[in-house]
C-alpha cells in the first residue's frame, strides 16, 4: 500500500459534555497521524443513514436519540453530539468497505461502539457502529463471515448481548480480550494468546478491530499493557491477519488518560504498527 486510507471528516468531532475524550479525540489524532510522516490518505466517510442504525438499534431508540428527545451514550442529549453519530458509524462502514476492496486495512479514527445495545447507550458509547458495520457488510453483500477483535479493556457487553439478541453468532464472531485481561500479570498470558485469538478469525471476510488505548497500565480506566506490549500487540494482530489474508478495518477506543498526548502517543504506536504491517517496501 502506497498510503493508509484513513476515513475522517469534521462532522464526526464533537463535545462529549462527559468525562470521556472519545467524540472529540479524532480531529487531534487525525492531526497527531499527519505530523508522524506515514502516509496517510484522508476520505470523507459517508453518513450511515437511519436504515443503517435500525439494522442493529430499535427505531424508537434511534429516532428519539438522533432528534435529541433521548440520552445518548454520554448521558445527554447534546444535538452536537447527535450531529455527529451517522459520521463516527459511516466511518467505520466505509473504512470496513475500503478494506475489503483494497484486501488490506483502512482506518475509522473514532471510538464509542461497543457498550451500545439494542435500546439504549452507555458507558459513552450510543450506537454500536461495529454492529451496524457488520449487518450493512451482510446486507450490501460484501462479507458473508464478520469478525469483531475488541482489545479494548473493557468488555464489550452491547455487541456480545445484540449478537445474541439478533441471533447472529452464525456469521458474526466476536471476541472481547475485557472479559478475560485485566491486571499486569496477565501482559505475558495476554500477549502469547494475541497471535491464536487473530487465527480464530480466518474463516471471516474482515475483522473488525478495536484498537483500545485504555488497556495501558497508566489509565485511569484500565491498566495491564505498557507501551511497548502495546506496540506488541498491534503488530502481531496486523501481522497475523496479514498473514491469513483478511483485510482489518480498525477504529480506536478507549484512552482517559489526563494527559491527551499520552493517549494520542498510543493511536500514533497502532498506525505504525499497521504502516509497518501493509506500508510499501
């Protein structure tokens, strides 16, 4: 690859109002990528539209929040934050299409998906873009078999429930590494488990990677990798999907660090470790 496809607009950038950085945090990571020298390819992701969200959302749930008369995952009901929930979905979805052609990677700088269920968000996720992602992938007949990688600490407890609300474990596979690590004794189980927690994924037509910063030891809200057994994982992760030839659509989650530039060091680490992974020799 020539350029890493990176799917970013303005639109997707707002104010949480909460304690969390993350509907804020890709305009500074987009402008923290430019300044690393890899190159990067900016593309204006597409919005996912209302149909999009009722694929994996109730309709109720995703009217009332998109028009403000409901909490979004943040706890309000912030019409900044409403603006920009098709942006921070769409892209993914596009990053997820782009992949696919490109049979490599491509980038959604964005975070907030997978504590979203069904009828409602918390924990600072609203919709759960990896799900929709999914079902539009299976939809518009680009992947048959989806699979979600979730390496952010936490465990992602809204795409495992609608997983099994929507009966979709035939064709969706999905592990989230929140439910089993979480303390710096486990680095070294973690990080031999990497390379055969990616191979489970070989059958599928893309993986869905959550490339969360918060399972760094000085995280506020995590705290079981330092940054090299970060940069560690991301590598392995990039290498054996390259090697299985199932192109990785990647977003960012997690990362509360108080000092955003430690967390933005984090996102920095993961896009070269996929320059590293998919750049031209």
């Amino acid at each position: 690859m020539k350029s890493i496809p990176v799917f970013y607009t303005p639109m997707l950038v707002a104010d949480s109002e909460s304690f969390s950085p993350s509907s804020a945090k890709p305009g500074k990571v987009v402008s923290s990528w430019r300044r690393t020298g890899i190159p990067i390819e900016i593309r204006e992701p597409n919005p996912a539209s209302k149909k999009d969200f009722y694929l994996a959302h109730s309709q109720t749930y995703v009217d009332k929040v998109l028009s403000c008369e409901a909490d979004n995952g943040f706890g309000n009901r912030s019409a900044e934050i409403a603006a920009s929930l098709p942006f921070a979905t769409g892209s993914l979805i596009d990053a997820a299409k782009e992949a696919i052609s490109n049979g490599n990677t491509a980038v959604a700088p964005v975070a907030g998906f997978h504590h979203a269920h069904q009828h409602y968000g918390k924990s600072f996720c609203t919709f759960n873009g990896l799900i929709v992602t999914a079902l539009v992938l299976k939809r518009d007949g680009l992947a048959e078999r989806v699979g979600i990688l979730d390496f952010d600490y936490h465990f992602g407890d809204g795409t495992h429930d609608t997983i099994r609300h929507l009966k979709l474990s035939e064709w969706v596979k999905h592990y989230s590494a929140g439910a089993h690590f979480h303390y710096p004794s486990h680095a070294q189980v973690f990080l031999e488990k990497v390379p055969e927690l990616v191979w489970q994924f070989s059958e599928c037509d893309i993986i869905l990677y959550q490339a969360g910063a918060d399972p760094h030891k000085d995280d506020p809200l995590g705290g079981f990798l330092n940054t090299e057994e970060l940069i560690q994982r991301d590598r392995t992760v990039f290498e054996c999907a390259k090697a299985m030839g199932v192109p990785v659509a990647w977003d960012l989650a997690g990362g509360y660090q108080d000092d955003i530039r430690n967390v933005l060091d984090i996102h920095d680490n993961t896009l070269k470790a996929c320059w590293e992974t998919y750049g031209e020799e």
